[in-house]
C-alpha cells in the first residue's frame, strides 16, 4: 500500500491519492495535499467544501457528486470548478482525506 | 379493514409491481391503486431506433391501462407531493389518498434548463436529444436533413438512463451514415464527463475500442457548463470547447419533482434513498422505491427495474406478514448494446462484479461483451418480452433476479 506525509505524519493512500482511512485525516494536513495538487491557499469557501465532504461521507459512505455539491454547499457549480479546478468532487475529496466519490454507474 | 398499497407511477417499475402484487395478494387483503400523470406508456428503449427511422414512435406507445391486471385501479392524476408523517399523498387535484404502503416508481425527468444554454438558441434546430419521444422525433428530421458536418453526442452529467444508450446512438449513426453514403463527410464525437467510454474499466475497454473502430472520437472527463446553440460548441466548466454543426444532448437527470417537493423523501437529486438490498426507504419502512427514481448505485435500466420487482414484492408480503425482509437484490443489470449492422453486444453485471466476457446465462448462451447477431435479435425480442413477459411481471425463464456467475471470464481490469 502506497503512503504520503502530510503535517509530519505517515498516512495510507491508494494509487491515485486518495485516503484509504479517512480517520487518518487532519486539518492540519489539507493544505499540504491543496499545495501538491495546485491549489495555494485554502478559502473560506474551499474549507465549507471539504467539510461538507467529510459530513457526507460520514453520513453516506460516499463524498457527493459535483452536482450534489453545486445544491447543498451554497456554492454554485461554476464557482467550484474555479475553487477545485478540473474536477471538483475528486479533487475535493483528496484534499478532504476521503475515498474517491464511487460516482454513478 | 384492507390494506392501501398506493404505486406512484406507472411505467416499467409501477406496472411490473403492481401486477406482480396482485397475483401475490388477494382483493380482500389488500387494495392496489397506481396513479399516473397520463395513459401514454412508452417502451423508452425503442427510442434510441426513432432517429434512425428504424422505429415509428407510434409503434412505441401504449395505453398504461392496458397493462394492468384487473383489479389494480388507475388514478390518472398528477402528484403533488407525499406527507410522510401522514402516510398520505396528496394529489395535483387536491385530493389526499392515505396508504398503508406506499411505493415510488416514478422513474427519472430530464432536467434540460439546469445547463446553460441548453434549451436556448439552437434547441430543437442544431441541438437536439433522443431521450424522450418528440425529441427523438425532431432529431429524426433533423438526421434525414444533415448532409455533412460535426455531429457532437454529449452526456452531459451521471446519472441517467440507460447509460449504454449514448454509446448505442454513436454505433448507429455510424452505420446510418455509411448506408446513406456520407460517412466520409460526418465527424463523429462522443463527448462524455466519464474518464472512459464507460463507467466499468473492462467493458469501458472493450467499448473505447469499437468506438475507434468505428471512427468515433472520445473525449472524456469533459464536464459541459455551456451548450452554446448560436455558436456550435460545447464549453466545459473548464474552459475546454467542442465546435458542433449537429449536437445530440442527454440532458441532466433528476427524480421526479414532486420527490423534491416531499419534505424527507428524496436526496438532493430527487432520487429515493432506499437500502441498496432491500429497497426500503431509509427514512419510513412502509415505503418503498423501485427503477429510475430509486437511489441505489446500479445502473437505471428497465431490466434492473424487472430484477428488482422480484425483490420489492416479496418484500412488500413480508411487511405485511410482520416477516424480516430479504435483504436480495444484488444491482443484477443486464443490457444488450446495438452496435450497428445488424450486431449487439451483452452487457452484464452486479454490485460487485462488473461486466465481463463469456457467455450469458450460462456457458453455452449469448456471447458476453463481444459483437454478434444473436444479440441484436436479442434486442430486437426485447420489445416483445418487455409488453407481453416484463410488464405483466412474469418470470423470463433462464433470468432469475440475482446475477448468474457462470458462463463469465474473470479478466485483468487495464
Ligand atoms: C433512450 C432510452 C433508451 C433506453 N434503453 C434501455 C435498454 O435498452 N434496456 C433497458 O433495460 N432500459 C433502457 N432504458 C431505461 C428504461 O426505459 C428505464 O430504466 C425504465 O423505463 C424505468 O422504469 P421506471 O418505472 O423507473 O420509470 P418510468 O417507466 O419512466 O415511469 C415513471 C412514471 O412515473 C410517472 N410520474 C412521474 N412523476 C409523476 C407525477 N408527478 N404525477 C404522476 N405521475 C408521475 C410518469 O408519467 C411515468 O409514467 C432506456 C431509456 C431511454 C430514455
């Protein structure tokens, strides 16, 4: 199994990057994964995102989709595209410290 | 006192489950009502045809009265929303009808206006969708019409229906395009938010691969904010462009709006979240969901609907007899994918296993994931089973509701 540092702690990832145990996640360490990922300085609104991932995944066992996001998180789809460029709901969910959202089939 | 099974909708899954219900219980025991907005019953499979004037749109519609057994009553009535509390519907007429158990099977709505641009400038002209009937209808003039240019076929978002039918639409205008001689003269693009033809990595392979086959260019992982009808292209949120002279949308897909509008019902999306085994609403035990409007992660198909009938009854007669429900259903999806020239291939999967090779249902059978005639006459004979087999929720032998593992392959996913 692959890991990464973040804030000075060892965590298991999978190929992709993504958290395989999301208790292993702090707040400390989504900055850390933002920077790697190209994204310099976490926002108010990039913060109201992520923990609304996590509350979601707690609750669902899954992060939400982007469109899901666009409806409960008050900010629009549009927006979220600007904040996690590329692909909101993977991108938020890596720097949340959450699997990969199992998407739809 | 009998008790009310109340069935919103009655498409695929509210006809197959109310007639499977009233062969299972009698008149005395229970009383079995479905409303429905209008008597129009599409085969909606038949509507990837349309376009390609292999299917008369006519020859698609049916009366949903029809398709119910005696004994089933059919409001034809709109819905307003559903009172949980209450154990109660109330109707766009402003009558409330109590329930004892109640069952969602009001499929999927396209939701259009939620991209921009989509139903401005061009919609109907150069941006066109096959997904409901007078869609595909326009999109069939328009075909005939098209004498050259970029045909852009574009997904706009997951869910939706049948979500093999996209890939189908690109195989068939393929072959319609050669047959009428301007093959040469058409660009073909699927354009798909997915990172692949298809969500599942060995039949996403498999199908990548007849898409270049045939000349279709993927572009994947583009997520469209913008369908810019005056100007022929498609804006993603990033940035990206997709100049087209002809656009096919599938447009965004939500539950029904009356879902949305049942405070505790749905999710965000309008779809009922139900236990992904039983098919029990999360939130109250006396309703239940089956088909599109269903929130469980297997594919929207009518024959996912059929397998799960199977289940939603038995569970329904439990909950009636105070038994523990059976915890059954395993996402069982099984679709044939036309693929032009007479040819289709079969697709089948669950929750945990995805599409593979080999033979369905067992070893000797229809070739799995690869082309053949067998499967095309094995879509063709669909129609026929869902009105005459399907609908009336008889059993299709050799197809039982759980997965067969037999006949398939296991292979390295890429
Ligand atoms: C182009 C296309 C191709 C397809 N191809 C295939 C295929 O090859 N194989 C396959 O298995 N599946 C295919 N499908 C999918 C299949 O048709 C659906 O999954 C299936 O019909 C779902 O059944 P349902 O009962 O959930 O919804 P529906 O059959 O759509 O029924 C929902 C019903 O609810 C009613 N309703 C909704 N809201 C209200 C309201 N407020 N008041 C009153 N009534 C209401 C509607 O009028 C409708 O009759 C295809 C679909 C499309 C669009």
């Amino acid at each position: 199994m692959p890991t990464a540092t973040y804030a000075d702690r060892t965590v298991e990832v999978n190929d992709e990057g993504f958290f395989v145990d999301p208790a292993q996640w702090t707040e400390e360490m989504a900055p850390e994964i933002a920077e790697a990922e190209g994204i310099s300085q976490l926002s108010e609104d990039h913060w109201r995102v992520i923990k609304l991932m996590r509350a979601e995944y707690a609750e669902k066992g899954s992060g939400p989709s982007v469109r899901a996001l666009g409806k409960t998180s008050g900010v629009s789809v549009k927006e979220l595209y600007q904040l996690f460029p590329k692909g909101p709901a993977k991108l938020a969910a890596k720097i949340a410290g959450i699997p990969k959202p199992r998407g739809c089939i | 006192m009998t008790t009310r099974i109340v069935i919103l909708g009655g498409g695929t899954g509210g006809t197959i489950a109310a007639n499977r219900l009233r062969r299972l219980l009698r008149a005395k025991e229970a009383e079995i009502v479905v409303v429905d907005q209008d008597d129009r019953h599409v085969y909606q499979p038949g509507l990837l045809f349309v376009p390609f004037g292999l299917a008369d749109p006519e020859e698609l519609c049916r009366s949903r009265r029809a398709q119910l057994h005696d004994g089933i009553e059919l409001l034809d009535c709109g819905i307003d929303h559903v009172e949980l509390d209450a154990s109660s519907v109330r109707l766009s007429d402003g009558r409330d009808l109590a329930y004892d158990i109640l069952v969602v099977a009001s499929g999927a709505v396209l939701v259009p206006e939620e991209t921009d641009g989509l139903t401005g400038a061009g919609w109907g002209d150069v941006v066109h969708t096959f997904y409901s009937l007078e869609g595909a209808a326009a999109l069939a003039t328009a075909l005939e019409r098209f004498r050259g240019g970029r045909l852009v076929v574009n997904v706009v978002d997951m869910p939706i229906k049948c979500p093999v039918a996209p890939l189908e639409f690109c195989f068939l205008a393929d072959w319609y395009f050669r047959e009428r001689e301007i093959r040469d003269r058409v660009e073909l693009t699927y354009v798909t938010p997915l990172d692949g033809a298809f969500t599942k990595p060995v039949a996403s392979r498999a199908l990548a691969g007849l898409l270049d086959e045939k000349g279709v260019r993927l572009v994947t992982e583009f997520n469209t904010g913008t369908v810019d009808g005056a100007g022929g292209r498609l804006v993603s949120y990033d940035d990206r462009e997709i100049p087209f002279d002809l656009a096919v949308v599938v447009p965004i897909h939500g539950g029904a709006p009356f879902v949305g509008a049942s405070p505790g019902l749905g999710d965000e999306l309008g779809f009922v979240p139900v236990d992904e085994r039983t098919l029990q609403s999360k939130v109250r035990p006396n309703v239940f969901a089956i088909g599109d409007a269903a929130g469980v992660p297997t594919s929207k198909a009518g024959s996912v609907t059929h397998f799960e009938g199977e289940v939603l009854v038995e569970n329904i007669r439990r909950r009636l007899a105070g038994e523990p429900l059976d915890a059954s259903f395993d996402g069982h999806a099984n679709c044939f994918i036309e693929t032009g020239f007479g040819k289709a291939l079969l697709i089948d999967f669950n929750y945990d296993t995805e599409p593979l090779p080999g033979h369905f249902p067992a070893g000797v059978g229809l070739p799995l994931l690869r082309e053949s005639r067998f499967n095309h006459l094995g879509k063709l004979m669909f129609q026929w089973i869902y009105w005459h087999s399907l609908l009336p929720g008889r059993a299709i032998p050799g197809l039982g509701s759980a997965m067969p593992e037999h006949g398939k392959r296991h292979v390295e996913a890429p």
